[in-house]
C-alpha cells in the first residue's frame, strides 16, 4: 500500500507547497515504525518463545504489575511491533498521500454547507504540515543562499525561529481572512432550531458509531449493526439539512465531476471492498502469525494493484513553468496586446 500512495504521488503530484510534503510523512511513519519496535523490546518481555536477544529484566513495584522492563527479547515481539508500525505507518502515508494530491482550498469548496464549518478547520489542519514545510525549506534555501550550510543541530535552532515566526503570520493573515468573509456567522435560524440541528446530528453520529462497532465486532448482536446505521444515516441527513439552511455562501468556479475524478473514486471503493472481502476469506493476510511467513492471496494483492489506475488514467499536472537557466526572461513589454487586453 505505502508503495501504490508513493508511485501515485510521484506520477501525479504537482509544484505547489502541499506537494512537496510527501517525503516527511514517509520519514514520519519510519520513525513510527522505529519507535514501535523499540516499545516492543522495552515493553515485550515474556512474548513468544524465539529468543533472539538475551535482556537482563527490570523489576517494577506492584502497582505495574503485568509490565515488564527488558527481559528476552523474542522474534515474534519485534514482528508484532514491526506490524503495528507498519499499520500505522501506512495510514500515515496514504493521508500524506492524500493531502500531497489534493489542493485544500478545493477540497474546502467541494464541501456541502452543513459541514463549511468542520470542514473549514479540518482544512487548516491538514494545510499545516504542507506549509511548516515549505516554509522549512524556503528558510534553508535562504540561509544556503547566505553562505551557512544548514546542518546539524547548531542549524536547527537557526531553523526553528524563523519558522515559527512565519507560522505565527500565516495564522494572523488566515484569522483576519476568516473574519472579513463572516466566518461564525449564526444565521438566521432560532435558538429552538439550532438545538434541533445539534440534537439530529449527535444523535445520527452516536447511531453511526453504535452500527459500525457491532459490524467490526463480530461479538455483538448482529440485529444492531444495519438499524443502527439506518437510523444513524437517516438523523444524520436530517442534521446536514438542518444545518445547511443557515450556512449562505457563494461558490466561484465550483468543481465538476468528470471521468478522473470519479475512476479515482471508484478505485478506491473499489479496493476497500475488495480487500474487505480478502479480510473475512483469509484473516491470516491481514492479521499475520507471527510465527510464520506473512502469507499473500491474488484477492488482496488486486486490492491494492487496483490504487495504481489513478496514476496513468488521470491527467498529468500541470507545472508552473518556470524559464530555464541562460533563456532570456519576458516582460510586459513584450506583450503589448496583453497590456491593451
């Protein structure tokens, strides 16, 4: 999976900033995965039974009882860490993979109105890694610009002040923005209406997440899992239109559907299902033993070969053409029907 997100992010990523933070989020979920598997040795004392490294254990007092520090370190603790990691790690990639394809204030646009608000600062979060990024880079490019090589940790404190100043910025710039446009706005609607909407929408989210926990868990009765989200889906809807009469807002060259964006869409349905399917046929591909070799079916290799079609039936991106080195550059004048336009 890290491997279809990092072949499609490379065959369709722009130039713009967002898209130049693809390689954190690949050091991120290393790190993840580093980390993982030192709580493994620090924490796995006592699991499995192939001891690969001899650890003196660490006596804790009995209000930690259960935990043990060090102690033998076993090939089936480090592959259990290391499938955790792994988990978490992919998650973090394919959001970063997501976030380095898709334009955030597009995204914002495409929003219905019951979710502008939630969506507005669901976009700003996801913005502010792309931005912490390129604003990195443009400081090391500035200071190698200067004649300082930007290495080490001496470079790092350099680094971090002028960073967080430009953040600080951008946030008073995006505040005052937000302010200008009427963000907050109440509406037009009562106080008895507004607590009909928050009521529809909470009581369609606690019946989503009722509905979902009793279809992942196989425990639980099987009569809760679609009234449930029936019920769920139908409040929730409800609360979105609602929510949606209070919300005015003008959209300026709204995005239209077309044969990119919804083969992107399919395939990617498309592969959760699949492998949703692979799930329950073979549990063992999913959740591996670790005291065998990860085992591989044709189903969820298909699953995940089918995230790949983005990246050669989409469109190429478009670049910000930039001249290249020794071509004379143009100007205004040399346009003079462009000036008189």
């Amino acid at each position: 999976m890290v491997l279809v997100a990092s072949v499609t992010v490379l065959a369709r990523r722009t130039d713009a900033p967002w898209a130049l933070s693809f390689r954190l989020y690949l050091y991120l979920g290393l790190l993840v995965i580093t980390l993982r598997v030192l709580f493994r040795v620090l924490f796995g004392g006592g699991f499995g039974t192939t001891v690969i490294l001899d650890l003196p254990a660490i006596p804790l007092p009995d209000w930690a009882a259960g935990i043990t520090l060090l102690g033998p370190v076993t090939s089936e603790a480090l592959l259990a860490g290391l499938y955790d990691g792994m988990r978490l790690a992919t998650i973090i990639i394919c959001v970063g993979a997501a976030n380095s394809l898709a334009n955030p204030r597009r995204l914002l646009a495409s929003l219905p109105p019951a979710l502008y608000e939630v969506g507005t600062a669901v976009v700003i979060a996801l913005s502010l890694f792309p931005q912490l990024a390129e604003s990195v880079q443009r400081v090391r490019r500035a200071r190698r610009l200067r004649g300082d090589p930007g290495r080490g940790v001496g470079a790092l404190r350099r680094i971090v002040v002028p960073v967080l100043e430009d953040a600080l910025e951008r946030s008073l710039s995006l505040a005052a923005s937000m302010d200008s446009r009427g963000y907050g706005r109440a509406g037009e609607l009562s106080t008895a209406q507004r607590r009909t909407t928050g009521v529809l929408l909470v009581g369609g989210l606690l019946g989503l997440v009722v509905g979902i926990y009793a279809f992942l868990d196989y425990s639980a009765p099987r009569f809760m899992v679609w009234p449930m989200l029936l019920v769920g889906l139908g409040l929730s809807a409800g609360g979105f239109l609602a929510a949606g009469r209070r919300v005015r807002r003008t959209r300026y060259r709204p995005d239209r559907w077309r044969l990119a964006e919804l083969v992107t869409a399919g395939t990617g349905i498309a592969s959760a299902v699949m492998m949703s399917v692979a799930a329950q046929a073979r549990p063992d591909v999913t959740v591996p033993f670790t005291g065998a070799a990860p085992p591989l079916s044709v189903l969820a290799l298909a699953a995940v070969l089918v995230g790949l079609l983005p990246a050669f039936v989409t469109p190429e991106p478009v670049m910000h053409q930039r001249p290249e080195r020794g071509a004379p550059r143009e100007t205004v004048a040399d346009h003079p029907q462009a000036v008189a336009r």
